[in-house]
C-alpha cells in the first residue's frame, strides 16, 4: 500500500489559496470535521490534503 507523503499533498494554506478562503477557516474545517471530503490529515501540527483528492473538487471532469 502507497503510503501518502507531503510532497503528494498540498498545505492547508495552499488549499485556503485555492478556495479563495482564509487559513483559519481551512484548519477550522478540518478540525471539526466539515473538510471531511477532503481527506485532511496532520503530520504534527501541520495540515495537509492529498492533492488527488483537491484536484478532483477544484477541477472535477467532466464526462
């Protein structure tokens, strides 16, 4: 199984960038459970989010 590593997930404050929100609301979604979706996970105090995942919401195909 792959493991994730943060070089194939963006930073909460990338994310927050990408969503035209602030940091703190991206850290707030992920710690009460509304960036779910997301897949968020802390390496110590830091938030990342695997990039498939984002780039999927952002970007969604379109058949």
């Amino acid at each position: 199984m792959k493991t994730t590593t943060p070089s194939d997930c963006y930073q909460a404050s990338e994310v927050a960038a990408m969503l035209g929100v602030s940091l703190t609301s991206v850290i707030r979604w992920a710690d009460n459970g509304k960036a779910a979706h997301l897949k968020p996970f802390r390496i110590g105090s830091r938030t990342f989010f695997p990039k498939t995942t984002v780039d999927a919401i952002i970007s969604p195909k379109v058949a």
